[in-house]
C-alpha cells in the first residue's frame, strides 16, 4: 500500500504537500507495477481524498497487506541539498513480545507484530538510498524510530518516506531511487508469493 499526504498539508509555490505527495505516489506504483507485475500496489485513497490515518490503517489491515509507505514532502531552502528520511514506528519499548495470532493487540502496539522485519528492510533501504550515485541529488538519514501517526495501527511493515524539493516538480527526482531502494523488499515478498502458490 502506498500512501500519499492525505490532507493538504505544507504549501509550495503552486501546489499544496498532498498534490506533490499523490504524483509521486501515482508514479511509484507505475515504476513498481512495471517491473513486478505479480504483486498488487494499492492506494490508500483518491486524489483530494481527505481521510484519517486511523481510516488507512484499518483499511491496510483488513486487506492484509505486506508493505506499507507513506509520503510526505517539504520545502528545501535554495542553498541546501535536498535530504531524505526513512522513519519507522516505535515507542522505543521495542522489548521481545509474543502476539498470538488471535489475540487482541493495541493500536500503538501493531508495529511490534513486524519490527524485526521492519528494521531489517529500513536497513536495505538506507544502504542503497545512501549510494554514490544519488549524492548529486540528495542526502539520505536515517531510518529513525518515531512514533509517527500515519504509521499508527498498521501491522505490516510501514514506513515514513519524507523528501525535500526545492521547486514542485523535483518530487521526480526520488522516484528511480525510492523504486531501487525497494528492490530487495519486493524481491523477498515476491519469493514468499511463489512459495505460498507452490505450497
């Protein structure tokens, strides 16, 4: 699932954040789309669609999804490089927990059914994000553990994607390297597909 701002948000020179944030969004799942073809992107909501994030995480965990990325974007002074930051959702009371698959689990504590997995494909999407090549480009930091509300409730993995543009079309310049980025969480969840239909 991809979620774009959903509210109108920060204002740029003639756009508003969610406008920005629902093009990129829009473009991510053509790129990803494209090169997996056998797993399903989903949007949280429509264009101009203002819904609560509480609405998102309920509707991403009926549907069982395997990934989740929210979007946001903010205005980058002229003189800077524009930055990048991955968060993931934490209380910073990461302690070992045993969720039984029946049992009732608080909002603010659905992130702990998929931190280990969480933290390891944050880690994979540093890495790459922080190559060489996107240097020119942009200054990736993180992943940070927050306790961020557009990631409240959900259980699969989730993510916060927050990227700086110094004029409204420059979110472009992030969709090749956030499509790379995903490659080997894309490349794991498609192996698990295949060995679920095999079985």
């Amino acid at each position: 699932m991809l979620s774009p701002y959903s509210i109108p948000g920060r204002k740029f020179s003639s756009n508003y954040e969610h406008t920005i944030a629902y093009q990129f969004a829009i473009a991510l799942k053509k790129n990803l789309e494209k090169e997996w073809p056998n797993i399903r992107i989903v949007l949280s909501h429509k264009r101009n669609e203002q819904i609560q994030s509480l609405q998102i995480a309920n509707t991403a965990n009926c549907l069982q999804i395997d990934l989740f990325f929210h979007f946001q974007f903010y205005q980058e002074q002229e003189f800077n490089i524009p930055s990048l930051y991955v968060y993931h959702f934490s209380y910073g009371n990461d302690f070992p927990t045993k969720i039984w698959d029946l049992s009732w689990c608080r909002v603010d504590q659905a992130y702990l059914i998929n931190k280990v997995r969480t933290r390891q494909w944050a880690q994979q999407m540093k890495i790459i994000l922080q190559g060489a090549e996107y240097h020119p480009w942009f200054t990736a930091h993180g992943p940070y553990k927050v306790p961020l509300k557009p990631l409240l409730g959900i259980m699969a993995p989730g993510f916060v994607i927050e990227m700086g543009i110094k004029e409204d079309a420059d979110w472009q310049n992030y969709i090749n390297p956030v499509t790379t980025s995903m490659v080997p969480i894309m490349e794991e969840l498609t192996k698990c597909i295949t060995s679920e239909e095999l079985a």
